[in-house]
C-alpha cells in the first residue's frame, strides 16, 4: 500500500473494530498488565497475542501495545478445602467447574504511544500504571501498519507475532549515528554484539539470515563479514525454499561475495608452525627424517616451524613469506629446510631439538641425506607431501590464478570510507581432511584479530568502522573448557574483544547451539537476543533467565514445540531489535516459513 494511503493510528482505533479479548485488571504496574479475560474470548488462542488499550495522561490518549505472556485459570471453588472432597467424588463441581472459571492474562507492555490526531504517533513512556476496567483489544496489522507508518523506512519484517497472523516489526540498524538524514538510515549510535541461540535445527541460522537480510538494507552504510563453517549462507544451503540471500542482499544495494578458504584464500603466510603441523600430519615428516613416533614427529614438526619463522624474522619477512612461493622457491625451501638438520652433524640446533645424540640421531641424519642425493626421492617427497600442503599458503595458485590473504579481506570489510560489502567466506573446507576444526579456529582468529586492529588504527585517527561480523556454529570455535590451543586462544581473543571492538564500531554475531559456550564476559556485552527452540534445560534456562529476567516469558520460551513437527519456528527476542521492544520486555515470534513475506 502506499504510504499516504496508510490510515493513522487516531483513525484506525475510531473504527473500533478490533475483536476485545478483556479488560485491565489487577495487580497492574507500567509494564506487567493484568487481565481479565473476557467470556466470549475464552476459548479463542491467547498465548502470544499482541494487545493494546489505550489510556488517558495528561489529558493526552496513549496506546498501550504489550503481549500476552502468561494465562491463568483461577476457580476459588476448586481451591476451597470443603469442595475438594466433592470434586473427589464426582469428578468436578457440578454448575461451578469450567463455569466459574476466570482466566487471568499477564501482558507485557512492549511499547506506549501518545495518539495525536492528524499526526503520527509518538513513542513514549507510561507515567503511572493504567486504571482497572480498560478494555483490551487484538492487535490488528492494519493497526501495526498505522503505528509503523513513520517508522516504515526503516523496519523489517521476518515474522508474525507467536500465534498469529500479525506481523511483527523489527529494525536492524548499522552502528553508526543516529541521525534522521533525509535520505539516510538511521544507526543505532553504537555498535553492538548479537546471539543467536537454539538447539540444532531451531531455525537459527535462518533467523538469521533474515536478520542480516534486514542488515543488509542497510547498503552503503555497513560491511558484513560472515563466517560460514556449513556453507550455508555459501550455498543457499537448507535455507527455506525461495530464500535467496544473495539476490536479496544485492536487491538492496549491497556488494555481494564469496569466497571460499583454500580455494579462494590462502592460507597466513606467517604462520609457520600451522604449515609445519600441517606436513606432519601429510606424512612429510615420517616420510623425510624416517621419524616413526607421534612425540619426535611434533619434535620436528616444531623445529621445522622454528626454522622458518627465524629466517622469515631475520629477513623483516621477506624470506619464508608463505604467501609469496612460486614452485622453484618452494622446492628450494625444501631442501634448505631438511638441509638444516643435518650441517654439522654433530651439533645441529636444529636437529637437537628433536635427537639430543645417539644412534638415532645418526640414523636419521642418514635417511634425510639419502633423500637429499638423490633427484627421484626429493622429487617425490616434494610433490607428495611439500607441494600439497604449500599449494593452500601460495597467493598466486599453480594454475597462476591469484588467491585473496587474509589481509585483502580485512581491508575489504574493514573499510572506514567504503560501505556497503557482504562477505561470505565459506570455511567448511571439507573436502580437505587436513583442515581440522583446529586449523579453521586459528584462521578466523586471525581474521578476527586483524579485523580488531584495523579498528583501532582507524580509531586512532578519529574514524569509526561500521561493520559487523557472524560466526555461525560459533560452539565450535569458542569454548572456554576447551583443551585446544586454537580454541583456547581464539576463546581468549574474541573475550577480550567483546569488550572492546563496540567503540571501534565492530560488532559480532554469534550463532551457537549452547548459551553456555559464549562466556559470561560475551553474553554481558551482547545487546540482542534471539532464543529459538530447545535451551530448557538446568544451567542454559537459568542462563536464560537471568538474561530475560521475567518468568512468564521464560514459561512461554519453555512451552515453545520442537519445530521438526510443528514446521513453525517460534524465536523469543530480546533487546533492542524493534520500535516495539523500547520497555526491554522480550517479544515472542514465529519467523516466516514462507520467504515471500519478508519486507
Ligand atoms: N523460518 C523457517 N521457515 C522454513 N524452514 C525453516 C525455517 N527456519 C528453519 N527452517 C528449516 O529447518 C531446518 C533447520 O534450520 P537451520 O536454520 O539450519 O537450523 P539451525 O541453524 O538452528 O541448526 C532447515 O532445513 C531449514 O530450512
Ligand atoms: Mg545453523
């Protein structure tokens, strides 16, 4: 519909044509509501509906918009002692059970508006708790229409209210100022941390995606980085049928690419010593010093990594630049680096890192000269076990396409005067066995702190990024119990970054199936919620709770259905994530199972 032809709030509430469910009752504070549920809407589906009433201040009308969180069957009959011994005998109360019922709702005030007639409505804030006796209406979308009528540019809908047809407005907003430019976005002022969380199959990371579809309109004003262990924003991959991220991101005005580790990125050319436990795992290390056990394997592996990274320091990093191996230098370093271990045999640094003396230490000097003499098993052993691994750090690949480094990333999304790109690095790699979870948790660590340092560079000089990155199945990668160094490491970094990425204007999003993996330091800095299916039990709900503080809505969260059977995915949302939600109470919604409606 056209905007002008939207009617205002002031005309929809005069035509008085919404269904009443009740009227206000007691106890009632300015965002806890108590009501009397009224006879005819007994039987009618209550849980989850969004409500309004409104109520005179000041002599000025103010709408009241809230959700029924919580209902109550009270029947004082059934609790009278003297009637409990009939309803043991009978089975119930004749003429009193069901019929002198009463059900009592318990909403949560989401958002007031002061209603001005031939104006738009302004969102405010309730100064006293309402009157008992007020009645209490359905939310309508034609109303939800008129109350979003000025906010229209900027709202998003990826969903309707928990049970209902209406659709629930969101907003995404970049980090940057909030200033009503006439033709720009407004920001949220600053730049803030996001969680999505559900069990496996909740629905998140399609939440999700809407979610940055809404990001994404955004356009110029933000970068988004995603990082993508399941190729799912990659590929489109088990996202709804006719969800396209990609032809909506570009819809929007956004730069849309992908890149995929390994194939489109190298490797850190730095970092020695992955490429060095990278050999020992390929055999190189067994295969070239005839090394047969796991301790002198990583034994070598070590000093391999300390060799390079010498020479790499030494020469300010113009040596042993992984990035930047051809074929010929590549086969040189080879033989360089297995040269090392055995020049003065009998007291090489190196090699005494892995053989202290002995016969052993003798016979594996042998077998490296072995392979050394001879062209055929240098040949091999370099096209076997050097070259494959090498391949994933070299920026130019051996067909002489080029491959991005991790920097060239970094500079495209961490761009102070160029908004406006939508990464998707794919870092499933699973067609490489060598690529661990391990190696993938020290590849987004990298991104992530060179991604930090860009900030602060940018800081210093008075400017602000506005960017924001996604890690899906961030479990993955972050656990504080973890006895991986990576993830141990990247656990370290990402806690310390939290805390201080949000003034560089840097936020991230992280998609995780346990709330409990996000440190308590990550879920203190974080400003928007969404809570799919399935985190009920002990420590998460109490999680949970304390996050939300407010039991009925936890007793909603917990009511939520497993979405395998019931195809709907219901998402508690907390924070500032709709001109809705500006009391904090959480709002309840079931996300589009039908990628057409969302706008
Ligand atoms: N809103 C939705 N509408 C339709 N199908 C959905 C929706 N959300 C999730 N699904 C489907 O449910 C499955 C699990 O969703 P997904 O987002 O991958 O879950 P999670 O990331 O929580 O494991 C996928 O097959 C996906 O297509
Ligand atoms: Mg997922």
């Amino acid at each position: 519909m056209d905007k002008d032809q939207i009617p205002s709030v002031a005309e929809v509430l005069g035509q008085g044509d919404s269904q009443i469910i009740g009227i206000t009752g007691s106890p009632t504070t300015t965002i806890k509501i108590t009501i009397d549920i009224k006879e005819e809407s007994k039987l009618g589906r209550i849980l989850g509906q969004m409500v309004h009433f409104v109520v005179e201040e000041d002599r000025q009308k103010i709408l009241v918009v809230g959700q029924v969180i919580s209902i109550e069957t009270q029947n004082r009959w059934h609790e009278d002692s003297t009637f409990k011994g009939v309803i043991r005998l009978h089975g119930k109360l004749p003429h009193l059970s069901g019929r002198a019922d009463n059900r009592i709702a318990e909403i949560s005030v989401q958002a007031t508006y002061s209603i001005v007639v031939g104006s738009h409505s302004e969102a405010r804030m309730l100064g006293t708790s309402p009157s008992t006796g007020i009645e209490v209406r359905k939310m309508s979308n034609q109303l939800m229409a008129a109350l979003m009528k000025t906010y229209d540019n900027d709202v998003t809908y990826m969903g309707h209210v928990y049970g209902t047809e209406v659709h629930m407005p969101f907003w995404f907003r970049h980090f940057g100022k909030n200033d009503p430019a006439p033709e720009g976005r407004r920001g949220a002022g600053d730049a803030h941390h996001i969680g999505v969380f559900g069990k496996s199959g909740s629905g998140k990371s399609v939440t999700a995606a809407y979610m940055l579809m809404g990001y994404a309109k955004n356009s110029k004003y933000m970068n988004i980085l995603v990082l993508d262990p399941q190729k799912q924003f990659s590929l489109n991959k088990d996202l709804p049928n006719g969800l396209d991220l990609e032809v909506k991101v570009r819809g929007y005005g956004m730069e849309f690419k992908k890149y995929s580790m390994l194939d489109d990125l190298c490797l850190p050319g730095s970092e020695h010593e992955l490429f060095s436990s990278l050999l020992m795992k390929k055999g190189f290390i067994r295969r070239g010093f005839g090394i047969t056990t796991e301790d002198k394997d990583l034994a070598a592996s070590i000093a391999i990594a300390s060799y390079l990274s010498h020479r790499y320091e030494v020469s300010e990093g113009k040596r042993c630049d992984l990035n930047r191996m051809n074929t010929n230098y590549s086969q040189s370093l080879m033989e360089e680096t297995l040269g090392k271990f055995i020049e003065n045999s009998g007291d090489n640094e190196y090699m005494r890192m892995v053989y202290a003396k002995g016969t052993f230490r003798d016979d594996k000097v042998r077998i490296i000269k072995e392979v050394l003499d001879s062209e055929d098993k240098r040949n091999s052993l370099y096209a076997q076990y050097w070259a494959p691994v090498m391949q994933y750090f070299m920026a130019t690949k051996t067909d002489g396409t080029g491959r991005k480094t991790i920097d060239d990333i970094v500079d495209e999304i961490a761009d102070p005067n160029k908004g406006g790109r939508f990464i998707v690095l794919d870092i499933s790699s699973e067609k490489e066995p060598l690529i661990s979870e391990n190696v993938r948790a020290l590849f987004v660590r990298l991104i992530e702190e060179r991604i930090k340092r860009a900030g602060e560079e940018c800081y210093a000089e008075g400017k602000r990024l506005n960017c924001l990155i996604v890690l899906d199945e961030a479990h993955r990668f972050i656990s504080s119990e973890s006895d991986d160094p990576q993830i141990k490491s990247f656990t370290k970094g990402i806690i310390d970054s939290v805390r201080t990425t949000r003034k560089y204007g840097i936020g991230y999003m992280f998609i995780t199936q346990t709330i409990e993996s996000l440190d308590k330091e990550i879920l203190q800095q974080t400003r928007i919620f969404a809570f799919g299916y399935g985190l009920t039990l002990g420590t998460e709900i109490r999680v949970i709770s304390n996050i939300v503080n407010n039991e009925a809505a936890i007793q909603l969260y917990r009511s939520f259905i497993d979405p395998s059977s019931t195809n709907r995915y219901p998402f508690m949302f907390y924070g500032s994530v709709s001109p809705l939600s500006f009391t904090g109470s959480p709002l309840f919604l079931e996300v589009y199972t039908d990628p057409a409606d969302f706008k």
